[in-house]
C-alpha cells in the first residue's frame, strides 16, 4: 500500500517597497516606509488624492482608536498617526494634511492621546474639530459608538487586544455595527449604560474566554461568540464567520504582532469590505483554505519587508495537497477510493443504485460537494479569436477533499504562457454508471472540441459525445501542458485510455 504524503505549495509572489507586480494570479502590492508613520502616509497616499474628512489617532497605543472602522466608511476618511506632544513631532501629518486638504477632522481619544497642543495647532490651520473621547478606552469607544446612530447589533472586544476590533472592521463598517470595549472578567459602567439605551438584538462577542469571559458574554443580549485565541485564529474565525459580507478581491495583509499598520490601513480595507489579514503564524490553516476559496485578484502587504518578511505572507498561499507519494499516477484508485468515498459508502451514503453512482441524499452530498470559483482564459469573441482572450471566473462542483488541489491545477493551467481557454467545464453529477463523476473525482474540459469516442471491434465509431480532438488546430483542444498539470498531482486523463478514448476528461480515481 503507497503512503500518501502532504505536499506544501507555496503561493509565491513578488513584493517591492511601494511598487506592484502583476502575475497570471493577481496584482500584489506592498506599502510601506521607514516607519510606521512612514507606512501610515503611504497607506493614505494609496487610497485618497483629497479628503473632506480625517480621522487622526495615535500611533503608540491602539485602544481609543479600535472602534474607528465604521466612522471611517460613514465619513469615508483615512485614518492618520500621530506621536508627541506637537506638529514638530508629526512631519507625516503635516504632509498629509497639506495634501489631502480636508475640512474636517476627528481626534479619537483624550488629551493624554493626541495632546492639546495638537489639537490647538490643528485649529489655529482652520480646520473643524471633533474631540471623540471619554475617561478611559471603554468610555471612548462608547462616544465613538454613538456616532452611529441606533443600532441592533453591537461587537464587544477585549479593551487590550487591537486583533478582533481590527478583524472585524469590514463588518463593523459595512454593517454599521459599532465595537464596544470590555475587560475580561467585567463590562464597564459606561458600557452598560451604553446598553440601556440601545435595543440591542445580537452581541458578537470576539474571542475565546481568554479574552471575554462567559460571565461577562452573558450580560450580553443575543450573544453570539466567535470564538480563537489573538491574534491569528481570532482573525482567522472572525473573517470567515462573516465571509458573506467580505469582499476577497483585495485583501489586506499584515503583521499580527502589532496594531499600527493594520489601523492604517482600517480606511482603505472597509471602503470595500475587504479583509485585513494577520500573517505570521506556522499554522494557517483555516485561513489558507478559506483564501483558496475565493478568487483574490489584488494582495497588499502592509508594512516593510522587517515587519512582514514574504516568507511569513507566502505562508498564508500554502495548500495542503494529497498525492500519490510513490506514484504520479492515479493506479492507486483503492487507496484513494477509501480516502474519497470511503466513509460514505460504509454508511451507505453513497452508493450504486439502480446501475448509477449517487449520493443518497441532498445532505450527503452537501456533506462531501462542494462549489468552488476558477479563474480561467477564455476568448472575448469565440466566432473572432483576433479580438483576443479576457480572464473568466467560473464555478465547478467537486469532492470537498479534492478543492484544493483542483484550484491548484486551475491556478497553474491560468498561469500557462500559452493562456489555455476553457470555454466549458464540468465536474460532479447527481449520478453515472462510472463513479469518478458522482464522487466529485473528475473533470470535463471543453467537450464539444475533445470529444469521447468509442470504436467497435472493426475501428468504426460505436457512440460519440462532442465534435473532434485537434490540438494544434483548435486552441480549445486540450494541450499536452495541461496533462501535465493534471498528471502532476495523480490525475489520469482518458485521452490516454486504449478504447474509449475520453479527451475532455480527467479523473482522480481512475477511469
């Protein structure tokens, strides 16, 4: 029997200070200085060219800044750091406020914050002021809150952890849905006064009892934990929990050992819901999975190379691939029979019926199919290929332990110089006398061009599904590049088969 083994594959991409990289997978940008003030100008350079409003926090100790995402997207303003006790100490700010010109700006937090001599230097420019603030970080996320209205829906975070707050800061400001500050073992005065106030049907309560303990979550209405320890599996939990309401074109990616370049860059990740992404543990897995999911086609790397090293970013790309450890091929069908379907055909949730492979319910299949989305070249006009070929998203159903490595397969077929163009693919059906098809174990390409065909016993043509195979006439014929690729990771494909032959197709468990 062939052990099987775990291959990693790393996602890699380019990063420059303040320079993109375009590749066949997406645009990956890094923005960053000398410091994190540095960092915080790039960042608002990157995302505005003017702004009416903008909100300045301080740039050492994150807490009266942890609520800002949702006054961010309502006043659609980038968030700015300041340090010291004067605009001698703030060149950045100066700079940045000279050219965005605002009209407006908002001081999170009290004086011992962002100081008075700041603010006055702030109002002596002429511009208008609003001092948000309170006695303490949990009364100053309170006014920050207010700032939003009535509302039924809160956040509550841990007053001295900036990962969930910073998480789940595409939600707040999409849903303006405010975050309130507590301790771990206790809900401020101001908090509860706060509560009072408001008709509050639903508490998501951000960490696990490390953070917020269930006595405190319980004083809570309609509470409902998002449970991880700060700061990775917190982020990890949180982004995909709401991964409805986030938007995976861009994302965001930062340290998660400090708060400063991820407050930076709350402004430009809630003005698309996109998430802000903390890399650097060993251990990514949910977030890897999650990331090979969606289709992401533009990365940002927050911070300098010092802070987030690419090796840390690239660890977010890993997938875990099974393959074959001894073999390329898929002759190790019973091994991987048993990996694939073999819980379910011992439960009898999958099985042959009536001359047809099937999964017996609609539960059974949700439990083992999954869709995923595939970028792929197709051409813009298929009658007038002169026009050329655009970039197509398209879904396909598969065995949820076979996603990943079937992204990775369509990942590297789009990354071919050649720009192969799937003008039709297909993977599951409900149910086929073969079983590869109802296990979600294989994929047809372009049918009509790469056809099945079967020859009696004389070489004449028994049955036929599509019109011909012409590689090298038809660009939509399947390529040997694309076998390759296939191959690679332990798939057959039937174009290989001695009677029939089966060009569109390729399986996992043979056949």
């Amino acid at each position: 029997m062939n052990k099987r083994a775990i291959t990693m594959i790393m996602g890699i991409f380019a990063a420059g200070l303040l320079t993109s990289t375009v590749n066949a997978q997406s645009v990956d940008t890094r923005l960053a200085g000398q410091t994190r003030y540095d960092t915080c100008k790039a960042i608002s350079t990157s995302g505005w060219s003017s702004a009416e409003n903008v909100i300045v926090a301080n740039g050492e100790n994150y807490p009266d800044a942890l609520g800002a995402s949702a006054l961010s997207y309502k006043y659609k303003a980038p968030i700015l750091l300041v340090q010291g006790n004067s605009m001698h100490d703030n060149p950045v700010l100066v700079s940045e406020l000279n050219r965005l010109k605002p009209k407006n700006i908002i001081i999170l937090g009290g004086k011992g914050v962002v100081s008075i001599n700041i603010e006055n230097s702030l109002k002596k420019s002429g511009y208008n002021l609003k001092r948000l603030a309170g006695e303490d970080r949990y009364s100053t996320a309170v006014n920050i809150a207010k700032e939003l209205g009535d509302v039924d829906e809160i956040f509550i975070a841990n007053g001295d952890d900036f990962s969930g707050s910073l998480s789940a800061a595409p939600i707040s400001a999409k849903n303006n849905i405010p975050v309130i500050l507590v301790s771990k073992n206790e809900v401020p005065d101001v908090v509860q006064a706060y509560l009072k106030g408001h008709n509050i049907k639903t508490t998501y309560v951000l960490g696990d009892e490390t953070l917020i303990s269930e006595e405190v979550a319980n004083k809570f209405p309609g509470v409902k934990r998002i449970s991880g320890k700060a700061p990775y599996s917190l982020n990890e939990n949180i982004i995909d929990n709401f991964k409805a309401n986030i938007n995976f074109n861009t994302i965001y990616i930062t340290s998660g050992e400090g708060f400063a370049d991820a407050l930076s860059a709350v402004g430009l990740a809630v003005r698309n819901s996109s998430p802000i992404i903390f890399a650097g543990n060993s251990s990514n897995n949910n977030i890897n999975r999650l990331l090979q999911e969606e289709v992401v086609e533009n990365k940002v790397i927050l911070g300098g190379e010092g802070i987030l090293p690419i090796e840390k970013v690239n660890s977010l790309f890993q997938q875990l691939v099974v393959e074959d450890k001894d073999k390329g091929d898929a002759t190790d069908a019973p091994n991987r029979r048993q990996f694939l379907i073999g819980d379910a055909e011992k439960d009898g949730t999958f099985a042959k019926l009536n001359g047809n492979w099937q999964y017996t319910s609609k539960e059974a299949k949700s439990k083992n199919i999954e869709t995923i989305t595939i970028k792929v070249w197709d051409y813009v006009d298929k009658k007038d290929k002169s026009k050329g070929k655009k970039t197509v998203v398209k879904t396909i159903e598969v065995n949820k332990k076979l996603s990943l490595v079937v992204k990775q397969i369509f990942d590297e077929i789009y990354a071919l110089p050649e720009q192969f163009p799937i003008d039709d693919v297909g993977g599951f059906r409900d149910s086929d006398p073969c079983i590869n098809h109802p296990a979600g174990a294989a994929i047809d390409i372009n049918p009509d061009e790469n056809y099945y065909i079967q020859l009696d016993k004389d070489g004449k043509v028994k049955s036929q599904v599509g019109n011909y195979y012409k590689p090298g006439e038809d660009p939509y014929s399947i390529t040997p590049e694309v076998v390759k690729i296939f191959q690679k990771y332990g798939w057959d494909w039937g174009g290989n088969f001695t009677n029939p032959k089966d060009y569109m197709h390729f399986s996992y468990l043979g056949g």
